[in-house]
C-alpha cells in the first residue's frame, strides 16, 4: 500500500451530436475525407463571422442538468488567443468567465459506497482542426474545426485511479443516454486530460500537479494514472522533486511519457467574443431544452434491482440502451423482471448479435414479449422451447401461441404422466440408480437425459428433476 | 461630355432613355482612372469584369425602379469580393484572392451596380491618413501635397475626384467620415448592426461599420438603402425592417433641436473651421434650428478608450495571418515558430505591428481587467450620456475634424497626432451611432471642412433630412477640378 495520498482533477472534452458546427452550418460529421466538411468560417477566412448553432446551446443545457449543474442563464462566449496550427483563428471561441454549467456532480459507486464527483463548471467551446505529422510536414483536416465541445472539469476530488476511471465510465453512461454525444474515446468524441499530483498526509498542501493529456480510452485513464502516481511516489521517494509538466500514456510503454515541461503564466489573454451577442437564457429555454430527457442509468438500475434483477445484469441491460428502453416500457405492468431480463440478455440478446439486428429490426412486440414471458415463468415453455423457436418469435408476425402449435411443442407438465416415464427410465436403469445411491450425483444427470430422450424434450425439466429426485431418495 | 460628375437621377435617366448604355459609364470610369493613376486610389482596377458586366447589362432592359442600376461603384480593399483580389492595403494579403462575396458586396451585385475596382486604404484600416498602405498614399484631389485622411482614404478620393460617383468604406474609429471631410464628398457611418460585416476583415469587431461615400447627400442615402438588412451570417446586425432614407430629404428643419458639445467646438479645433462652423450655425439659427451648447462627460475619454478596445481586439482578429492558409507566407521557413514570426514581420507594416503589439499587451493577464473590461465599462458610460443628449436633442452637431487635410510630409512616425485626427468622430464609434460628414466649405487654402451630424441610434433618415438641408442652403461647388475640363 502507498503511503501517499493521490489528487486527481479530470478534464473531459465532448463532441456534441448536432448536424452542424457551433459556428458555421457545416457537417458535423466523422470519418468523411480530409477537408470536406469545412466552409470558410471554420478554416478562419478573413471576413467571416461566426453564428451560433441554437442546437449547441440546447444540448449543453442538457448536459449540464444531467450532471447536475446550476444553469448560468446570462452568459457569453470569450476568445483564448493563441498561435497553434490546428487553431484556424489563432484564437478559439470558448467560454471563460461565464461557463453554461457550474457546481455540479457525477454519483459513482466505489465499493459499494456512494462518492460525489463534483464539477466545478461545464463550458461550451469549438474544436480545433485535427493534425497529422508526416515526415517533417505537419497535415491539417479542417472537418474537426468548429464541432461543438463542452469541457467537464471535476474539481480536485478524485482520488484513485479507479474512481478516476469510475467517473469516465459513468459520465460517459450519463453523456450517451441523454443524447449528448456518442462519447466514442477512440473516435475522439470523447477526450480526457487528468491533473494528478500526490501528497504525503491529508493535512500537507497538494503536491505539484502533473497533466496527462489526450487519454485515448477508458481504461487507460486507470492505468495512465495508476502508473503517473507511481512515477511521482517514485519520485518522492528518491527526495526528487516534480516539475510541472504535460505528459501522455504510451500504451506500448505502459507508462506515461513527457511532452512538454509547462511554461509558466500561461497568457491566453481571454476577452469576451465581440462577434456573438451576450446570451440570455429564460426559464422557457432550458424547459424546452431538458423536457426530453429519458430515464437516466442511475434511476433505472435502482428499479431493475428492486425488481429482483441481479446488479451485474441490470449493468448490461443498461449498456443496451435499446433492451432498456424495451424493458422500462413495462415498469408499470405487473411483467416478472427477473424472467424477462433473463429471455433480452439470453436468447434475445444472442439472436440480435448473431444477426446483427436492433430490437426495433424484429417482430419482438410488446405483446409476444408479455405473453413470452408468461410462458416461461409458468413453466409452459422450457428453455429448450425458447432456443427452439426465438427464431421464430423474432421474425414472424404470429403470435406466441400461434408459433408453439405450429412447431408442435407439446410440453407435458402433467406430474402422473411424467410420473409413469420416470418410473420406466427407473426401471431400465438399475445401474445409474446404484451409483446414485453410492453417493455419485452425476448419475441422476444421466438419468434424466434420458428422460429426455424418452419424451423427445417435452418434459418440463423443473418438475420432471423434482420427480426424480423423489422418486431416487425414496429408493435410498 | 462626362457622365459620371452628373447626379445618379440624371444618369438613370439617360440609361432608361437609352441615350447612352452602362458600357459608357464603365469606360469614362476607367479612362479618369487611367487619367488619374497619380492620385493612387486604387489598388486594383477590375477592368475585365467591370466591362463584361457592363456588355451584360447593356443586353439588359434597365430597371427603372431601381436608381444604382447600371452605376459604377468603388470598394475599399478590405470588405472581400468573390475572385477579385482584396488587400487591405497590406503585404499579408497582397495575393489575396477571397472565395467568397462579402454580404454588402453581394447586396451591390443583386442590384446589377458595376464594381470597378478596390480602393486604396490604410493596412488594415489602421491609420487616418492612408500612408500605412503598402501601396504608398492616396493623394488628395484638392492639393495632391496633401493627405486625403483615412483609413478610407482611396474610396474618399476616387468620389472626390468624380473618378466614380459611389464608393464603399469602414469606419472603425472615424474612417469614413473623416476621409470624407478632408475630400470634400459626403460620408456616412451607420449605426452599428445596420449593415452586416460578414466580409468586411475584421479590424475591430465591436466598432466596425461599413458605409457610403458619395458626391451628395440623397445619393449616400440611395447607397445604403442598398446595403442595410439584417444578415444571418452576423449576429451583430440587426433586424430593424428596411426602411427608405431618402424619405424625409426635403423636408422642413425649423423647430429641431440641435446640440453642440463644448468639447467640439473647443481649442483643439482650428479657427478657420470653428469659424466656418459658426457661419453654418447663424444660418440654422436664422432657420428656426434649436441650437444649444452642451457639455457631454467623457468625450474627452473617447480616444484613450478606442485605443484600448479597438488595439486589443485587433490583436486578436490580426492573429489569423499566419501564413498557413492564406495570404503571405515566408518562404521556407525552419519550424513553426519561425513561420509565425517571419510571415508576420515581413507581411505586417509598422503600424499595424505597433498596434498589435499593444493591442496584445493590453489584454495579457491582469492587464485585461485593468484596461479593456474597464475601458468597455466606461464606453457603456459614455453611450449613456450620449443617449442623455438625445432624450433632448434630435440632433449632435460639430466639426468633422480638427484642422483640414495636412500635408503627406508630415511626420507618420508620430502616431498620437494622427490619433488626434479622430477625436471629434470616435465618440460616434464608441457609442454605436450613426453619423454622418457633409462639406460645409473651404478653408483659405481652398482644403473642404467638413461637418459632423450624430443621430441617435437607427435615425439616418434624420441625419440625411438635416444634411440635405445644409447641402442645398450652401450649395458648394464639390469638384475640385471644375474649370480645367470641358463641360
């Protein structure tokens, strides 16, 4: 165990899902050939203006209440003035004095505890272009310049890696449930810096704050900064002392590696955006903006447990944001949860997979989903049966009951009928029957495959196992 | 015979009668040019197209309901047009070829005027003489010895000299207007937000304004008819509905209520305009104008604030000349650094260096605090006692400058005179007003003084009613070579 104590502040950059830029009526899009999304407002021609995307503004509103935030209602856009290549302008429009969102929080779950990750602010920016480094040429795509960004800074409150990695996780389960931002970290639409800085005891000043910078995955944001702490402890140790500096993680090395050493007083001699007027939320503005935003992750997992479904599959019915949607459609019916998560992240999961469709692709309705359900839990079709027709249930428009005639599935459930071919098997199977007294369990397995067998699968496996199990102890 | 000196009325005339066509008025356009090359106030003369257009039109049924049809027009250098080269008198932009129209220029083209060709300026439109253009000064067309003001130098002298009878200017800080005055035409600065600055490079946002520089009074308000309206493409334009500012050229003035500040007509202004200015106000007086002296705080302030605002916004809408995209780019540069600094101090002159320079010492660190959110403070100030004024008064009245046209000799290397140059007109900039230079007369040595009318904000067509008035009592005769050509 470490004896130091880590601080940890994350900054994440969000592409904002809109169909066009922040400032100009460009695509937002990705993955479109160099420089073909662009006009002559993002590559920063002389006598352009911006304009402001009403959409931006909207989708950060949303943002900022699903993290909680309070909503700055006058705010404005200020420049950050400096020369880079990848800044069309040399200058990006951002928000410096009056950020959209501020005082807000994430809930994460460490070990079974609830922590409060708190955002300092939540501001609205452009992107920069995106460069490429050739040889000694540096390449620059304009398609970039000017998407949408909001920046969610915490304040310095995390303190592990894992919990650093928590919050990504969550934000991120936040950001794409409200439609924020598609939040891909390999795409970039989801970009994360960490400021980490380790001090001996609670009670010393905060150590000198290193910079991570472009963390190219969620789990690396654990690992980059699980190996930054090291380094610096390693440091300490040594009695060296740590310089202020921006590092990146090298996935290769398995550690992070210096960029540069920071400059002092960094100058960006902000000012407020002469080209867009002053902004002016009303009451009616963040109304309109928040009024469609679902059932947030947090809430729905709340509910799924207290229906009786197991965290870790409430966690993947959750990361299926259609089966969710699907699944909450029957919170207020009296549907078991438990049998029906099970069937969406069983069978019905493994036939969407396997033929890459969505839900809203099949004949699943609501309807053959109740009456599914129903069967099952009520023993009239077995897991075999499902297996055997989901097919079936997915793409054809019959209903349930319709399916089990035409394929034939006559379960038999009667207990004297199922008594009887228990008895024969018995009977036929003296051998298994010995051992399974000699105390080898495996024996009644192979009994009741055979049992199987006999009924070609149509006996229900729960009471036909109950019978047997009766009937072998008898013999006992 | 010559066309181009007639009134726009007169012109249209002669096309709706089909007694000469478009073509003839390009071709007098580009022989005075050609006539007048000394006078260097253009920077690029687009013959071709401005005769290709002209050939167009000539096909054309001309229309009669629109007045500009058909005329000539300058435009200063730095408001971009589509595949016509665009300068800002500077070397940064010396191959500058923009894409696209500015919303003024499309606006220009919609109604079939004839763009003849880009004007001379100060680089970047920092200056009030036009001597920072890297391509030498306009000459004033009254004594080519003398400066022709600036920045919109070259657009003042191609109308003063009757080379074109429209041209286009910015006024960031007085940029029209005074040019305006020191030549003898008419020169309006509207308010802030009525003409859209979607094409205009930027020099400083939050004061610049395009405007029309024209012989006479109705004609500057025929022009901005034609370039106002609201623009998508700039948030700061604004959605007031069209209106005609012609409408109230005519009629009668007496019982308005004029005032005139004490600091404009104090010692910085020379005695032969004050005079002049004085004769002016004996003869509104006589004509029942209300005229009353009133002391407006802060004017005084005015230049210090400019300088603030407008250098510190400058220093950041000058950062985009980088060499990368567009424009000069030093040849074959070490890293980027070295792309950065030698591009931008070969491209830039020492003017516009020297207010960049402050410009970015202005807004680093505290020093944005200190002077440019105070100084925006105080420029809020300064609106509101202007906008006292005018809950009183319909009209400010004053000089437009402080001494006529000086001589282009004179030290350049000075810049807090040339600063002074604009101390009457800056106050209008800071507040948002639209305002407006007409010639009142001439000193002894036969240079035009101007006169400077400020409305409240949206008021042209009241600026332009009291102007005409003026203009029609004294009559002057504006054409500097009348006499030496034959009529």
């Amino acid at each position: 165990m470490s004896n130091y104590i880590p601080t940890i502040g994350i900054e994440v950059h969000v592409e904002l899902k809109t169909n066009t830029k922040i400032f100009s009526n460009a695509i937002n899009g990705y993955g479109m050939g160099a420089n073909t999304l662009t006009n002559v407002i993002d590559l920063g021609y002389p006598g352009t203006l911006p304009t402001i995307n009403k959409e931006v503004i909207r989708q950060a509103i949303k943002a900022a209440t699903v993290l909680n935030c309070e909503i700055r209602k006058d705010m404005h856009f200020d420049r950050k003035n400096y020369f880079y290549p990848d800044n069309p302008k040399n200058y990006q429009i951002t928000q410096f004095n009056t950020p959209i969102g501020h005082d807000g929080y994430v809930l994460i779950e460490v070990d079974g505890v609830e922590k409060k990750i708190e955002i300092e602010e939540m501001h609205i920016e452009e992107d920069t272009c995106k460069s490429a480094h050739r040889g000694n040429v540096t390449l620059l795509d304009f398609n970039r310049a000017g998407v949408p960004l909001i920046e969610i800074v915490t304040k310095p409150c995390i303190s592990s890696s894992e919990e650093a990695k928590l919050y990504i996780e969550k934000l991120r389960e936040i950001l794409l449930y409200a439609g924020i931002s598609d939040c891909k970290m390999e795409e970039g639409s989801m970009r994360c810096d960490a400021n980490v800085s380790i001090r001996p005891k609670e009670s010393a000043p905060y150590g000198t704050k290193v910079e991570i910078k472009n963390i190219g995955s969620i789990s690396n944001v654990g690992l980059s900064i699980q190996k930054e702490i090291m380094r610096q402890e390693k440091i300490y140790n040594n009695n060296e002392t740590i310089t202020p500096q921006t590092r990146r993680f090298d996935s290769k090395l398995n550690d992070t590696v210096l960029m540069r050493v920071k400059e002092t007083g960094n100058d960006y001699r902000y000012f407020p955006e002469p080209d867009i007027p002053f902004i002016h939320l009303t009451d009616e503005d963040i109304r309109e903006a928040t009024k469609d935003i679902p059932m947030l992750p947090d809430e729905r997992r709340k509910i799924y447990i207290n229906k009786g479904i197991t965290r870790v599959n409430s966690d993947k019915i959750i990361n299926h944001r259609e089966m969710s949607d699907f699944l909450n459609s029957f919170i207020e019916s009296d549907l078991d949860f438990v049998v029906a998560s099970n069937l969406l992240l069983g069978d019905i999961a493994s036939y969407l997979n396997k033929t890459n469709k969505m839900l809203k692709d099949t004949l699943l309705s609501k309807e053959k989903f109740v009456v599914l359900v129903e069967k099952v839990k009520d023993n009239k079709l077995t897991s075999k049966n499902v297996k055997d027709i989901i097919e079936d249930i997915m793409e054809k428009d019959l209903t349930i009951d319709d399916i089990i005639e035409e394929k034939g599935i006559t379960n038999i459930t009667d207990n004297s009928i199922i008594e009887s071919i228990v008895d024969k098997i018995i009977e036929d199977n003296m051998e298994s029957v010995e051992d399974y007294k000699n105390g080898h369990d495996r024996s009644i397995k192979y009994l009741m495959g055979q049992i199987m067998k006999e009924t070609k699968g149509q006996a229900e496996p729960r009471i036909t196992m109950q019978l047997l199990k009766e009937k072998l102890d008898s013999l006992k | 015979m010559r066309y181009l000196d007639k009134d726009i009325k007169e012109i249209h005339e002669l096309l709706v009668s089909k007694k000469i066509c478009p073509l003839d008025l390009v071709n007098e356009a580009l022989e005075l040019i050609e006539k007048n090359k000394d006078l260097n106030c253009f920077i690029t003369v687009d013959k071709e197209n401005a005769i290709e257009m002209a050939n167009r039109l000539g096909e054309m049924e001309v229309d009669k309901d629109n007045l500009l049809f058909g005329i000539p027009i300058a435009i200063k250098d730095n408001i971009v047009t589509k595949g016509l080269r665009t300068t800002c008198a500077s070397r940064m932009l010396d191959n500058f070829i923009p894409i696209y129209d500015a919303c003024v220029v499309e606006k220009i083209k919609e109604l079939n005027m004839i763009i003849i060709g880009k004007t001379n300026m100060d680089e970047f439109a920092m200056g009030s003489t036009s001597r920072t253009s890297y391509y030498k000064a306009p000459l004033n067309p009254w004594n080519k010895k003398m400066i022709s003001g600036g920045s919109s130098g070259g657009s003042a002298v191609a109308v003063g000299a009757r080379l074109v009878p429209l041209a286009l200017g910015s006024d960031t800080g007085g940029s029209i207007r005074q040019p305006a005055s020191y030549c003898g035409i008419v020169g309006m600065k509207p308010t802030y937000g009525r003409v859209s600055r979607f094409g205009l490079v930027a020099f400083a946002s939050s004061l610049d304004q395009i405007g029309p520089m024209t012989k006479n009074v109705y004609e500057n308000a025929l022009l901005l008819n034609a370039i106002v309206g609201r623009d998508e493409r700039d948030l700061t334009s604004s959605d007031k509905e069209k209106e005609d500012f012609t409408r109230l050229i005519g009629e009668d003035i007496s019982g308005m209520r004029v005032a005139i500040p004490t600091y404009f007509i104090s010692d910085i202004v020379e005695k032969e305009i004050k005079d002049k200015f004085n004769e002016l106000k004996e003869t509104l007086k006589k004509k029942n104008v209300i005229i009353d002296l009133v002391d407006i705080k802060y004017l005084e302030n005015a230049v210090t604030l400019y300088q603030i605002i407008a250098m510190g916004e400058a220093s950041s809408n000058l950062a985009r000349f980088d060499g990368i995209r567009y424009g000069y780019s030093t040849p074959n540069p070490t890293d980027i650094d070295q792309l950065y600094l030698k591009t931008r101090r070969e491209g830039f002159g020492n003017e516009v260096k020297r207010r960049i320079m402050v410009g970015s010492y202005l807004l680093s660190g505290e020093n944005a605090q200190l002077y440019y959110n105070k100084a925006l403070k105080i420029r809020d100030d300064m609106k509101k006692e202007l906008m006292k004024v005018f809950e009183k008064y319909d009209l400010i009245i004053g000089p437009t400058t402080t001494t006529t046209a000086y001589s282009l000799d004179s030290d350049l290397d000075n810049p807090l005179k040339s600063y002074m140059d604009d101390v009457l007109v800056i106050p209008v900039n800071m507040a948002g007003l639209p305002a407006i230079s007409i010639p009142i007369g001439f000193s002894n040595s036969k240079m035009p003084i101007g006169m400077h009318i400020i409305g409240k904000p949206f008021s042209e067509a009241t600026i332009y009613k009291f102007a005409s008035f003026i203009e029609k009592e004294l009559n002057l005769d504006l054409n500097p070579e009348r006499g030496d050509k034959d009529e």
